[in-house]
C-alpha cells in the first residue's frame, strides 16, 4: 500500500477541520451524540477527499530506454597523434607526484 502524500494529508486535514466547524455551525447541536455523529462525518469525508486527490505518477522503469538519440551517432575519432601525447603528459605527472 503506498503511503499519502503530503497533498493528501493536507486536503484532508483541512476538510475535516473545515467541514466540522460548517457542520456544528450549521447544526447548532450542542449534544455529545450530535458532536460525535458530526466528528465522525467530517472524519470520513476528509479521508474520502484525501484518498481521491491526484497521486504523481512515477515513470516505469524499463531496461532499454525508447529513445536514445545519441545510439545513431559514429563514435568520436582521435587523432592517435593526440592520444600518444595526452598519455605521455599523464605517465610524467604521475612520475612526478
């Protein structure tokens, strides 16, 4: 089971605040079975617009990617005057180091 987001906490947290104040307003009950019922309804109203709000989607993983643009290309040639020279460089600093 994945667990809720942070949008989804917050949606329904704030329905069930919102929609208990609307209701004991509206209600004007003052009865601890009618604050129990209310409680209960804006308890299940927030848990139904937490679990109904958008979820990202993560992207499937597949081994080969679709589109690769760089799999038409030629490799890049070096020179091999450039590759002795650059390799030399690096045997003479390693000397010295």
């Amino acid at each position: 089971m994945p667990r809720p987001t942070a949008a989804q906490f917050a949606y329904g947290s704030c329905t069930v605040i919102f929609s208990t104040l609307a209701m004991l307003l509206l209600s004007q009950t003052s009865s601890g079975p009618g604050v129990a019922l209310i409680a209960v309804a804006a308890l299940a109203l927030g848990l139904l617009v937490a679990m109904t709000v958008p979820v990202p989607r993560t992207r499937p993983m597949t081994a080969v990617p679709s589109h690769r643009p760089d799999a038409n290309r030629e490799p890049v040639r070096v020179p091999a005057a450039a590759r002795v020279s650059a390799g030399a460089g690096e045997a003479t600093r390693g000397r010295a180091a």
